[in-house]
C-alpha cells in the first residue's frame, strides 16, 4: 500500500511539474494605517496606507473617492448609466501621474503616503479603491478591485450659526456592513438651534407599510406593498433601495420590533457644505435582536438641484452586540434625505429637554 502511494505521488509530480508543490503567494493587501472600525482621526494628515510586501510600482492605479453606491451595491464607474460619476478626491496611475494631490513610496515600495491638494472631506463614508493588476515581485496579480472603506470623525463645539439645515424631518437608511450586513430604517425629527448649530433628533424605525390595499392587486396578509420602484408584493423586512422610496414606510414605534432613540449633536457650515456629527448613543435594534453601542452619526449634507437636502456618511459603534454576544467595533455607511413637512404622519418629534451636547 505504501509502494502505490509512494509510485503516485511520483506520477503526479512528473505530470504536474515542480510548480505543483509551490506555495501560493496572493496579492497584496491594501490597508490604511492608523485606521480604527473604518475610522482615521485626523483629516489634515497625510493618508498612509500599507501592503504587507513590496510591490511593483507600475502596477498600482488607486483612487480615493465618495463613497456613493446605487441599490446593487456598484460605484458610478460601475453601473451602466452614463450619468452618475465617480466623485474622485485623489487618483493614481504610473502612465499619467498623480491627480488632486502628490503620491510617495515608502519603506521599500511597501507603503505609499497620499497627501490630497485639499483636504478631504470629514463625516462622509470614503473608499480607497485599488484596481485589478496590483501586484508583488513574483506574486499573484490581484483580479478585481479592492474597496477599503473609512472616513474622518466629526469634531464639532456646537458655536457656530447655521442657516442651511433647520428644524426638519428626514429618512434615515443604515447599511451597516461590519460585523454583520443589516439595514436600518429610521425616519428622524431633528430640531436645530440656527444660532449655533445644536441639533436633537428622535430616531424612529421605518417599516414597510402594511396596508395590503395600496397595490393594483392586493397583497397576501403576511406581505406589504411596495410601490416604489415599481409596484409588487414584499416581505416587510425587504431591503429599502435609496431614500427615495421613504413614501413605502411608516414610523414604528408600537409593534413589538420597534425601537427609537435620541441623538444630540452639532452641525458646521464648512465650504458648499454642512457637516453633522453627534455624541455617542446607544442604538437598541428589537429585530434582529443587535445592540450598538457608543454609537455615532457624521454625514455631509447638500441641497440638490430641485432643494432636497441630502446627506452621505458613516455609523460607527464601539461595541456592537449581536444578541447577548459581543462582536467588537461596527461600520455601516449613512444616506439621508430630507422629506416634506407632514408627508409622513406620526413621526415622533425629539424630547423638549435633553441633556447639554458637550
């Protein structure tokens, strides 16, 4: 028995070569240095990432650049409508050089320090994104591009005026991906002191309304109607594609998965721009059954062309809890939009009083 053995493992390298036994050396890995849970706290240093191992500097292209996704997930240099972009904030590529800003190798070609024209923008959600054909001496070439998402921290002090965003009502879509991938659905009520940027905000669960009725063919008892994008009958817990489709839910704050919260925190007018950002909270979530813990909210908000206010930016928490289990840090990435006075009934406006935001 030992002979056969021994005579196939011969056979087998003489038809496969010595290259068979050769270990695998995969591609190197980008990752960003001092990053913590997504987050790199200080936007006016240099960005500074690292891959493990020296690679070959002609075949690194990166880009740094908003984090906007369409409801599958893809950049605007992945889908296929020819009207959403990339909002590109660096890029690097060896045949054309360096865009918005100046890129260093370090350490013997295994770390590169990016340091933008401008600073980048603090409280929305980031991505590094290195494309296929990064590669190592004698290492594999990486096939599909790498996303590395972060962002920088809100720091606010709450003494600025602000004439931008005012007491509103807005929807609220969570996508948290790290530890575990869950969407949370929150219409907010936020009142904003105009002379110095102080907001409180009650965070209330949106569910899918249930009134079987509202579709040209009605729905079964244990589904919801969703008009938007297009009309059919839904598991309530299906996915909400872009804020746009908040006219679909209703505020729950009586079934037995309801939850809500208050937030208090500061905003800043900075540039063309307002950046939000609030004190730590804990985010009680009845189903699934997941706690975060320490949790905060930084997004940049914009009008668009038609008024709409509209906000980009990350969760993070600092613990989260998946039942009564501990999982470490989480990150999720924020898109918000504001909504018409009473266009959705029964939001839950924030307490009167609340404790000083320091």
């Amino acid at each position: 028995m030992k002979r056969t053995l021994l005579s196939l493992s011969l056979l087998a390298g003489a038809v496969l070569g010595p290259d068979a036994c050769a270990s695998y050396d995969p591609p190197p890995r980008p990752v960003i240095v001092g990053a913590h849970e997504g987050i790199v706290d200080d936007a006016s240093a240099p960005l500074v990432v690292t891959f493990g191992k020296s690679i070959d500097r002609n075949s690194l292209k990166l880009k740094v650049a908003r984090f906007a996704v369409d409801s599958q997930g893809r950049l605007g240099d992945e889908d296929t409508d020819e009207a959403t972009t990339l909002g590109v904030l660096f890029a690097h590529d060896p045949d054309d050089g360096d865009l918005f800003g100046k890129l260093e190798f370090l350490d013997h070609d295994t770390t590169i320090r990016i340091t933008p024209s401008a600073t980048l923008p603090i409280g929305p959600r980031l991505a590094l994104l290195v494309e296929a054909g990064l590669e190592a001496a004698g290492g594999e070439p990486s096939t599909v591009r790498k996303r590395v998402l972060f962002g920088y921290p809100v720091k606010l002090t709450c003494d600025k005026p602000v004439s931008r965003v005012s007491t509103g009502e807005f929807f609220v879509l969570v996508e948290v991906d790290d530890p575990i991938k869950v969407q949370i659905r929150l219409f907010a009520s936020l009142r904003v002191e105009p002379a110095t940027g102080r907001f409180v905000g009650q965070f209330t669960r949106a569910m899918r309304n249930p009134n079987p009725n509202r579709c040209p063919t009605p729905c079964k008892s244990d589904e919801a109607c969703r008009l938007l994008p297009a009309p059919a009958c839904v598991v309530p817990s299906e996915h909400v594609g872009t804020v746009d489709e908040y006219s679909d839910l209703l505020p729950d704050s009586t079934s037995d998965a309801s939850f809500s919260f208050t937030a208090e925190g500061c905003m800043e007018e900075l540039g063309d721009s307002t950046t939000m950002g609030n004190s730590p909270v804990d985010v009680v979530v009845r189903s699934p059954a997941v706690t975060l813990r320490s949790t905060k909210l930084s997004a940049e908000i914009k009008a668009d062309a038609a008024g709409v206010l509209r906000a980009n930016g990350s969760l993070t928490a600092e613990q989260v809890q998946l039942g009564e289990i501990g999982s470490g840090g989480g990150s999720g990435l924020l898109t918000m939009r504001s909504i018409a006075p009473g266009s959705i009934a029964g939001i839950p406006a924030p307490p009167t009083s609340t404790k000083a935001t320091p």
